[in-house]
C-alpha cells in the first residue's frame, strides 16, 4: 500500500518533566514512531526540561532507554535511533525558579512551530504557563499541551482555562484526552458519518439501549494517594468515558473540522439529565484481607469507588427513552473498552422461533482486539423447520487493514503530530471539559460521602448491585471476558 504520511512542519518541542513517566512511557516514543514513519522530520528539536541536573547525552541515554522499553525491539534500528537522539536536547528547570530559562530559550529556534508540553504534575501548570510567558518564550505559532486531571470540578477547570487563557488563545491550547487518538475512537465517527447503514437507525426509535464499559484488570498500582482522592467517576467518566459517549451520541457535524465537532459534542454534554442517587452504583475491589483497595490506597476507611456504574439519559429528539449504560472499574476480569449499541427486537417476527427476536447488535471495541462486530440474525444450517440463531459479523481491524500501518497509529503518535500541524478536532475544547465537571458534580453531590461503596470479588465484573441496576430495566450487562 502506498504510504500516505505527510511530514509535518519542522517544530521544537518543549517537554516539561521529560524524566517522568508520561514523557518516556509515551511522548518519547510516540515521536520515534513519527520519525520512523516519516511524519516527523529529522530537523525536528525536542528539548526535555526537569528539575535534575544532567548533561544533554545522558538524556539522551534515557530517551534511548525509554525507546528499549516501550518500543518494539524490530523497529529500532541503531542508525535511525542516533539520528532521533540528535533531536534532542536537555535543559534543567525548576517551575519554581527563575534559573536557567534563558538557556531554554537559547535553544528556541525563531522560525518553527513551537508546542509546549507540560508532562507535570497539574499544580505546575501555572508556574509554567506563567514563566513561558514572562520568558517571552510563546510566540503566535506556539501551542501548549496539557493532559488529565484538567480540574477536579467546575470550579477549578474553569480556574485552570482562566489561567491558560491569560497566556494563550484557545486556538493555541490543546488537551489530550488520549482516547481520542485511538483509530477505533475516531472510526466511530467514520462508521456513523460514512455508511448509509447506521445513521437512519442511530436513534431512540431502533436502539434500545447502549452499554459503555471501560473495565481495567489492573489496580490503583502505586497511584494509591492520587486515586483516593479521585476515584473512578472523576478518573475515567468524567474524561474517556464521556468522550466515547458524546461520539455515540453527537448529531453529525456539516464538516468534520474542530469546531464544529466540538459544538456537537458539547450540545450532548448539555443534554444530559441529571443522574438519581438510584441509578448510580459504586463499588471497591476486595481479594481478602490483606490485598483490597483499602490496602492500596493506604486507608482502611476510604470511601473513594474503584467502580462506578451509571445509568444516563440524554435528553434530546434523538435519545430520549434510550438509556446509556456507562461503567468503569480497576481490578476487573479483564481490560475491556467497548460501545454497544443494542438494538430493539423486531416488531414482528414471522418465524415460530423465539430466537428470530434476538436483539441485533454493534459492539465496537476499543480493546483487546479492536474492531466492529455485528450481532446478526441467520438460518441455522440443515433442515428441521426455520431455526435462528444469532451469528457474529467480526471485523477486527487489523485483520481488515494493512497491519504494519494499522499497528503504528497509536494515539500520542496521532495526537502530537495533530498538535504540529494545528488540528484541535481530536482534542478537548475548554466548554466542553467545564460542561462535563459541571455534570459530574451534580452526580458526586449524589453520592453522599457517608455511602460506602458495594465490594466487588477481585477480578469479577463489577458490584452485585451493578447487575441490579439493568436486571430492573429488563436488561442484562454485556459479559466481561
Ligand atoms: P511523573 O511524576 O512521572 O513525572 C513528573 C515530571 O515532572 C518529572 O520529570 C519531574 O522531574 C518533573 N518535575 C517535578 N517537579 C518539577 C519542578 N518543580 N520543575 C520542573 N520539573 C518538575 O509524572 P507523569 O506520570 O509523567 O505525569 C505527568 C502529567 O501527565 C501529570 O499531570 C499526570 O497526571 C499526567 N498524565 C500521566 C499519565 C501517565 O501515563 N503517566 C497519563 C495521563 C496523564
């Protein structure tokens, strides 16, 4: 297949806390993958910046150890990890100080695009935004990035677009929600807006219900302090979970370009009712008495959820009566990420057998295996009378696709190449994040403090009471496997 990439503009990236976790789990090699692709072109900079002390080649052994780690050994070559090592320069900043920012912008180049990266701990963004601009550092063709938590409510979110705001326009601000970057995510958009198929069928009328299901196998793993005071509503509804709803449910833009994405999306958003302390369950993982959350979150009396199921309504022409099932929760059977769109049953079935009325069903899946998978009534083989049985249309994508091009599309390798070359449509506009803290506050103010979460069994699906919470709608989750 002939390669489409395009090489974006030279840039200099500035990468704040490039020592973390984030920067070498994720930026660092989301960038060789561009630079092996041929998106990213050789003259690009990346100036990593922590507070530490270190000469520029051994930044460079860490981004080169990071490459080792979290890249597939076939791709690197030694030629081309030296050549992308060159790229790369170290700075060492304190966000608290004034010391060594001249050095900084020493190593700005004045006619490339310039994006700054604040990979830190969300209690810097400030400083930083602040020191980017009294350094004189921002030009009309730079950008910030920032990424998750951006608030922890309303009020702070808006607090926090304020503060961008004084330093940067809107158009320069870009938010990762990472879940945007996922092919599957944005083929969403393309199986709804590109197949005549979908859309007639994509309302209340057809739809019975959809299930959103984000279920984690891991736990709060070494995150305990940051988790317990977060939990899983404001960890995972608030951001991925919303997004993969509000592309479920969003009108079709006139043009897929950013802004008119983000009116559809934030319209959804608008449109969501009010959640009752009924229709909300939460949960903590319980193994036995020594491995549990409490023990993981260092707090026997934590009433913080590692689960969390909602039943959601959007009230609009569109969805009204069609009830959006969301949840998400850490130690569970397996790593799902999936939509599921259940369709009603016929109206009139024809045959004698029952199983004529099975639902249909669209399961897209983020993860394992991403891809679409049909639910679709058939004849069952043979003779015996006109039985039915309900067959899969499976279409995992990189079955379907070029898997060598389908593999290398991972969402920071997406995101940050959209941040050069000045596409926010994949990225978070600051209505829409304030929108979605204000719906969830009205949920946690729900959630009274004193309610203890239901335990859940280690590695099951989820709380007894989440199965409730559908079993009273005459409706059953979709299994975990
Ligand atoms: P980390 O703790 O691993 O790294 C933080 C970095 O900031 C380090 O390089 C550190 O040296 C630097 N730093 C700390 N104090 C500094 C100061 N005063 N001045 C300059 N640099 C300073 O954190 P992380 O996991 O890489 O996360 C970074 C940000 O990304 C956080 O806001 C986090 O919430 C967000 N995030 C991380 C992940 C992930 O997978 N790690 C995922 C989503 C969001």
């Amino acid at each position: 297949m002939v390669s489409r990439i395009i090489q974006v503009p030279s840039f200099d990236l500035v990468v704040f806390g490039a020592t973390g976790d984030l920067a070498r789990r994720k930026i660092f090699p989301a960038l060789y993958g561009r630079l092996l692709a041929g998106q990213m072109p050789s003259n690009a900079k990346v100036i990593g910046i922590a507070r530490q002390e270190m000469p520029t080649n051994k930044f460079r052994a860490l981004v080169r150890k990071s490459l080792e780690v979290h890249f597939q050994l076939s791709s690197l070559s030694d030629k081309l990890i030296n050549s992308f090592l060159q790229c790369f320069v170290y700075v060492s900043v304190d966000a608290n100080s004034d010391k060594n920012w001249d050095l900084v912008r020493n190593e700005l180049r004045s006619d490339k695009i310039r994006a700054f990266y604040l990979s830190v701990a969300p209690e810097l963004f400030d400083k930083l935004a602040a020191k980017i601009f009294a350094k004189g550092l921002s030009t009309q063709n730079s950008r910030i990035v920032v990424e998750k938590p951006l608030g922890s409510n309303e009020k702070s979110a808006k607090a926090l677009n304020g503060m961008l705001g004084n330093y940067f326009n809107e158009g320069q601000i870009y938010r990762i929600d990472h879940y945007l970057g996922k092919e599957t995510v944005q083929n969403l958009m393309a199986l709804r807006f590109s197949n005549v198929l979908f859309e007639p069928l994509w309302n209340s009328k057809f739809i019975d219900h959809v299930q959103i299901t984000v279920s984690e196998k891991i736990g709060v793993q070494g995150r305990g302090a940051y988790y317990n005071k977060t939990g899983a509503l404001k960890d995972m509804v608030q951001n991925h979970i919303m997004q993969l709803l509000c592309l479920t449910a969003m009108e079709p833009p006139s043009q897929f370009v950013s802004d008119l994405v983000h009116d559809e999306k934030l319209k959804v958003i608008k449109s969501l009712g009010a959640v009752s302390a009924m229709d909300i369950v939460t949960g903590q993982y319980w193994e036995n008495s020594s491995e549990n959350y409490f023990a993981d979150v260092g707090d026997q009396h934590s009433n913080v959820e590692s689960y969390v199921a909602l039943k959601v309504s959007v009230n609009n022409l569109r969805w009204s009566g069609t009830p959006f099932y969301l949840r998400t929760g850490k130690k569970m059977k397996n790593q799902v990420s999936e939509i599921a769109i259940i369709f009603k049953e016929i109206s009139h079935s024809i045959f004698d057998d029952q199983k004529a009325k099975a639902r249909n069903k669209l399961i897209i899946r983020l993860q394992p295996n991403d891809g679409i998978t049909l639910k679709t009534n058939i004849k069952d083989p043979g003779l015996g009378g006109m039985r039915i049985t309900s067959v899969p249309l499976d279409m995992t994508f990189a079955e379907a696709l070029d898997i060598n091009r389908y593999k290398v599309a991972n969402a920071y390798e997406r995101l940050i190449m959209d941040v050069i070359r000045g596409d926010q449509t994949l990225f978070m506009r600051g209505d829409e994040v304030e929108e979605a803290w204000k719906w969830i506050d009205k949920i946690r103010s729900q959630i009274s403090s004193n309610q203890i979460p239901d335990r859940y069994a280690s590695y099951s699906s989820g709380p007894k009471s989440s199965d409730l919470l559908l079993k009273r709608d005459g409706r059953k989750w979709r299994a975990i496997k």
